[in-house]
C-alpha cells in the first residue's frame, strides 16, 4: 500500500503543493471535509504526472468561491448543477465539486443529490477513478477505496463502476478512450463487452452539451494530445462529437518541438502547462469558424482566455528578457526561473529573435554546467556544510558567481566564503589522571587460561592420586616429629584457586584423547602437575581422594590394583619414575625451600597434605598397618565422607 503522506509530499511539484495547501485551508475555515480525488489520486498511485487537482468537499462547494479568489486563485469556470468550480491557482488547474451522488431517469441528464463522500466515489466512472486520499486533520494521507481501485491499477486495467456506466453518461465511452491511449491499460471483459455493445447502439448520441464539450477540453490537457486525438478519431467518436477536428487539423512537426522544448524546460526546474500551447498547435488547421466554435464548447473560459493570450504574453516577456538590467546570465537565469512558466515555453518555441534564442540556448546547455564547479571540498574544509542554515541559498549565489565569472580563482573563492565560516570548535578537553605512589604495594590478580592439552588426564589423575598416597604411607612414620613444623608458602599462589576445579571439570573431555598424547602430555609436564597438586596444600589431598573414588565407583572393571592392569603400566611407572627419588630424598629438606628444583617441590606438597587432612589421614594409616594395597585404602574415606 502507498504512503500517500509521502507522495504528496514528495510527487507533486512545489506549486501543486501550495495549491493543494491552499484549498484544504479554505475548506476547512468553512467546516467542510476536503479530498483530493479522481485523476490526481490514481496519478500519484501509478506514478504518471499529476495534471490537474481535483478536490470532493462534504458541502457546498460554490461557498469556497471567494475566499479561494482572495487567497490569489482565478476563477476559470463553473458548473452550477454539479457545484463545481474551476481554478488557475499558482499555475496548478484546480477543481473543487461536492460531493455527490448521481442518478440517470435519461440518458445523459444525471439528477445530483448531495451525498458523503463514499457515495460520491461510488457513483465515478471506472474503479481507477474511484480513489480518494483524505486531507483532513487526523486522517490525512488516508486513502479511501470502496471499489478496491487499486487492485485495477496494479493490474493495469479499467473495469466500470455500475454495468450501466456507459448507457447511462456516454461521456465515459470517450473517456475510456483517452485513458487507453495514454496509459496503454486495457479494459476488463465486461467492460469491454459493454462499450461494444454501447458503441453498437450509437449511445454517445445522447451525450450532455456540458459533458461533450469537458471531453473536448481534457485533448488539450493530455501529455500528448495528438495521440489521444487520433484514438477518439480512430473509434469513430470525433465524428458524432466534433466532425470539423480531427487529427489533420493538427501540426504534428510543431507539436514534436514543442515537447522538445518543455523536456528542456523541465530539465531546469521550469513546470509549465503545456496544455494552452498544445491546443494552440491541435486546432492550427482548423478553420476560424469551426475553432470558435469549439472554443464555445469549453466549460473553463479562463482557459479559452490563457490559449488565446499566449502571443501577448510571449511578447512582454521578449521585452523583460531583453532589456540591459537583465544582460548578465544570472540575471537572465532568474528571471526565466521567476516568469511565467507558460510564456517562457511559448516564447522559446516561437521566438525567431537570435538574442533570445541564445540565452535559451545557455540556459539549457551552458549555464547548467556550472553546477558542477561549485566548490563543495572547499566548504567543506571551511566547515560550511549542508546542516547549516541559508547552505542552499549561499550555493545558489556561488552558482551565480560562477556564472557570471566572478569567481575564477582559488583565492577568490576562499574570500568570498570566509564571511559564511563558521568559527571553529574548541579543542577537546583531556583530563589526565595523577600517578600512584612508587610504594605503593600492587597487587595483580591472573586469570591463567589453560587449554585442553595443558589439562591432566583422568589416568594421570589418578597415578598422581596415588603416588601421593603412597608417598604419604612411607613418609608418614618418618615424619610424625614434624608435624608442628611452620607450612611453606605456596610455590604459585596465583594458580591455587583455579586448579583443583580445573581438574575435575575436565575429566570427561580428556578422557576421549589418544594414549600417546597422554603419555607425551605426562612426560613432558611432569614438574607442573607436581607444582598444580602442592598449589592448595589443604585440599589438594581430598580432591584427590574424591578423583580416586569416583573412578572406582565409576568403572567398576578398573578398580582392581592399578599394578594388576598392563595397558596401564608405562603410564604408572612414567609417572613414579619422575617424582619417586625427589619424593624419598626430600625429607631433610627445610620448609622454605627454593622453587628451581621440581624434585625438591614435590615433598612441600606432600607434608601439607599429611597435616591439614585430618580425616583422610587417620583413614590412610589404619590400613597401612594391615598391608591393605592403596586402591582399597582409596575407597574406605569415600564411604566414610558420604
């Protein structure tokens, strides 16, 4: 679905805005609720140029008449059956009726009643003119669809409103004409099949005066006016409307260069209404009588009136054009882009003076080139940017500078923008902070990261478990005189809090690795796991214990004595091989000994374990008096500690 806040906002030209802007304020000064409607909304669905506006009011539209001719609109036509009027409004062709409902006791003679505005939408033409879009305090940009037009309009198809559309107002047969002709959409089958059998029947005969002579009207309005005059032409339908116009009456080459001309115009931001120079160039065959005639027909007098003043308006703008306060080309610049849109494209196409046809010329081609020499690299270092307000006013006079040559070197630039720099910001504020005391004690707490191939594996675990054990059993008689001996300070300090949680949620991932890695692992690091069991020297032997324990209970199939399993035995004797001589030769070793020598680090770590873990050596020494193997002695403080 559009926005259509968006596209009103953002599709129409600067003057339709005004314009549109305009009348819902006059609409809404007088309590009325104001729509646009009809062509304008299925134009700014389907993206063709908007023409025309055409508003539907809840009231009496006759009412607005003149307050919308005091607020600068001129009144080009009414039709008082209807309550409608016409406007000239900032250059924008303006409508404005009530909104209505209609009924047809006769073929083309409708009886208006006064209705809401979806009754109004109901009584249209074809579902793609059956839109409105609401203008409207807390409802605007709301697009009204009884009909659900715009599933139409997405597939590019014109389907009527009532079955008897055609019987009923033969103004839609011509109608249908011209929308074919412009948009290349084809009508549904039904509807189809009832303009065959309306044309069949010479409907179009009963066609109202009125209503003949807006058909008319709306061939001059058209993008192209020659191709809709040759579609009405090829139906048949000039011939019971208008049998003097057809298509040869028309200056096809002068038409071609007229809309040459207007692309130019466009090109530069000039939005006239070719519609009066159009019609100029339809009817330059017609004969002077026949064209009167026509021109009768017309319901939009002021329009009659803007077609036949084009020569004299092109005429007084050759004077202003040409006259010395307007010879520089900024001053001819301003004064093409200030005019009226409608003499400009006149004149540029009729003008045989070689004066003008040259400051045409530079307007379309030269002057525009301009543009690109703007500095904007240099505003930018001058920290002249776009969010500053006047920027596009201070371009548009550096445009014209440059135009007029006033501005040819660099100097001369940076000269004329100083004036528009603003000054430059203040450098930023730093705030250095004060430097500690020299002695002031740091203390650096280091998370140690330790990864998968750093981490023991579970049989390391449990050879370590039991080395420590055994070394417990021999060391425990020899050391009984020396368990009141000071404990030394832990050889890592940093890593204790870490290790015995590390070791036991790693377990089940370094179960599943290969055995040599296991054993390249325990050799190659036999000195740290050594250091990681003496880290905590309190809970080291419980947690071993705990390991011991819960791999017994585990796997039941190796709990037998870790000398009776050979698979495991390289492993075992790795590992007492390493710690076995440091472990028997530490004994006299005093409490602060140095942390170089691995051998001389293991005994710290196993006098610890004896002192602090009460229960677990009291459990430890009952067995070693019965023989009892260390597997067994590992299970029995399990037991005792659930």
């Amino acid at each position: 679905m559009p926005d259509y806040v968006y596209l009103l906002e953002n599709r129409l030209s600067l003057a339709q805005r005004n314009s549109l802007t305009i009348v819902r304020d006059v609409a809404r000064a007088h309590g009325m609720n104001v729509f646009l409607a009809g062509g304008a909304v299925r134009d700014l669905t389907t993206g063709f140029p908007v023409r025309d506006l055409d508003f539907s009011v809840q009231g009496n539209a006759l009412k607005l008449k003149k307050d919308l001719e005091k607020a600068g609109a001129a009144l080009w036509g009414e039709h008082e059956p209807s309550r409608t009027l016409f406007f000239w409004l900032n250059g924008v062709r303006i409508e404005v009726s009530s909104a209505r409902r209609e009924s047809f006791p006769k073929p083309g003679k409708p009886v208006y009643e006064w209705a809401p505005i979806l009754e109004d939408l109901r009584r249209r033409d074809f579902t793609a003119n059956a839109m409105a879009v609401s203008l409207n305090d807390g409802s605007y940009g709301l697009l009204l669809d009884p009909l659900n037009g715009i599933a139409d309009l997405e597939a590019r198809i014109l389907r009527l409103v009532s079955p008897y559309g055609f019987i009923e107002d033969p103004s839609r047969l011509l109608r249908a004409t011209r929308l074919l002709a412009r948009t290349g959409w084809e009508m549904d089958e039904r509807t189809r099949t009832r303009y065959d059998n309306a044309k069949e029947e010479n409907s179009i005969a009963a066609i109202s005066p009125y209503l003949k002579g807006y058909e008319l009207e709306e061939i001059g309005h058209e993008d192209d006016g020659l191709k809709a005059l040759k579609a009405l032409e090829a139906e048949g339908w000039l011939k019971i409307v208008e049998p003097a116009w057809t298509s040869a009456k028309a200056d096809a080459h002068a038409l071609e260069s007229l809309h040459t001309t207007l692309i130019q115009l466009l090109m530069q931001g000039i939005h006239p209404d070719h519609s009066a120079a159009q019609m100029q160039l339809l009817t330059a065959k017609l004969p002077a009588k026949e064209l009167d005639a026509l021109k009768k027909l017309f319901p939009q007098h002021g329009f009659v009136h803007q077609w036949e003043q084009l020569d004299e308006s092109a005429k007084e703008f050759q004077k202003e054009l040409l006259d010395k306060k307007n010879a520089s080309p900024s001053a001819t610049w301003k004064l093409l882009t200030s005019y009226a849109p409608e003499a400009v494209l006149w004149l540029a196409y009729t003008s045989k003076n070689a004066a003008v046809q040259t400051k045409f010329k530079n307007f379309s081609t030269v002057w525009p080139e301009f543009r690109q020499k703007i500095p904007t690299t240099l505003m930018l270092e001058m920290r002249i940017t776009p969010d500053l307000p006047g920027y596009e006013a201070l371009v548009q006079e550096i445009f014209f500078q440059l135009m007029d040559g006033n501005l040819t070197t660099d100097e001369a630039m940076r000269a004329f923008l100083e004036p528009h720099s603003p000054p430059a910001p203040p450098p930023p504020v730093s705030i250095k902070r004060s430097r500690g005391k020299r002695g002031s004690a740091k203390i650096k707490v280091e998370d140690e990261d330790l990864d998968e191939q750093d981490l023991p594996s579970r049989e390391e675990l449990e050879d370590e478990a039991e080395n420590n054990l055994d070394d417990d059993l021999d060391a425990d008689e020899e050391t009984d005189s020396e368990d009141d001996a000071p404990l030394p300070p832990p050889v890592r300090a940093k890593t204790a809090p870490a290790k015995p949680e590390v070791k036991a949620k790693s377990e089940a991932k370094v179960e599943a690795k290969a055995e040599p890695k296991k054993e390249s692992a325990a050799a190659a690091k036999p000195v740290a796991i050594a250091a990681k069991a003496a880290a905590k020297p309190v809970k080291a032997a419980p947690v071993a214990v705990k390991a011991a324990t819960a791999t017994v209970k585990a796997a039941p199939a190796k709990a037998a004595p870790v000398k009776a399993a050979p698979a495991h035995a390289p492993a075992k004797t790795a590992h007492k091989s390493a710690p076995a001589a440091p472990a028997k030769s530490a004994k006299p070793v005093p409490a602060k000994a140095p942390v170089k020598a691995p051998a001389k680090a293991a005994k710290p770590a196993a006098k610890p374990v004896a002192k602090k873990a009460a229960p677990v050596k009291a459990a430890v020494k009952a067995p070693a008096k019965k023989a009892v193997p260390a597997k067994k002695v590992v299970a029995k403080p399990a037991a005792k500690k659930r």
